[in-house]
C-alpha cells in the first residue's frame, strides 16, 4: 500500500469512491462538499493506493483557525476493502503529519454513527450527537481526541 499526497487526477478515482459508499456512509448532497474540501485543502489530503497504483481511499486533515485544532476529512475507503486496516492506516498517517504542529492540542472528527466506533478505536470520545444531519439515518458524532504534550 501506498500513502501520496492527493493531486486534481485522483478526483474520479475519489468520486467513485465516493459514489460507492453513498447512501450507506454518505448522503448524496455530499459530493460537492468533498470537491470543494479538496480543492481548499489539497496540501493535506492523501490517497492510499494498491498494486498497479489503483487508488482505493483517501483521508485528510486540516488546522482549525484557532491554531490549537485539527480535524480529520472525508476519510474514504473503497466497500471491497473495508475491514481491511486501509482506514487504520489512512488515520494513523494523517496523525502523523497533524504531530507535526506543535501547537495543536487536539483532534477532532465529524463522522456518523456508522463509523463512530471505529474512531473511538483510535482515541476519539463523541462528545455530540444529532439525529439525521448528514441526511436521513445519517446522525451527526462529533468526535474529539486530546493530544499529550
């Protein structure tokens, strides 16, 4: 597996993943907010990728204005490679480069109730819920970590 930094060519690869994992992971309003987070974070947003350079996911982050937070995005995996660790690994990465900065304090993740326990599985607590933001039976977790000093 191959973790690289996400270029405008990987954008069809991305939607289709995308589209795949719609409407069981992502309501289908979703796809222009996706293309709109990456054209603003691109510097920090990685594709991971098998044999052959097929892309299967992709997973992000970006630093909060307050300087003191960040926030992972758009975490995506393939369906035919879920429960594989690609999303373990795609998280982990995106830790890496967020330790980078020294002054961020803490980590935080918007995400369903579909993928919460995963995130709690790498140190996320939920800290709110709301019922059906992202789209009907797509609740909202908004998910924290702290970071030690």
């Amino acid at each position: 597996m191959h973790i690289n930094l996400y270029s405008e060519d990987d954008l069809p690869a991305l939607l289709s993943i995308l589209q795949l994992n719609t409407p069981n992971y992502f309501h289908e309003s979703e796809a222009d907010d996706f293309i709109t987070h990456l054209k603003k974070y691109s510097t920090s947003y990685y594709t991971l990728s098998i044999k052959d350079s097929k892309i299967i996911g992709g997973c992000g982050y970006y630093i909060h204005e307050d300087s003191f937070t960040a926030q992972i995005s758009w975490s995506l995996i393939h369906p035919d490679h879920h429960g594989q660790g690609y999303g373990t690994k795609a998280v982990q990465h995106c830790f890496k480069e967020i330790k980078k900065y020294k002054s961020i304090r803490k980590i935080v993740v918007h995400t369903s109730q579909l993928t919460n326990a995963f995130f709690e599985s790498h140190g996320f607590v939920t800290h709110t819920t709301k019922a059906d933001h992202w789209g009907p039976g797509l609740d909202f977790y908004g998910m924290e970590m702290e970071l030690k000093q």
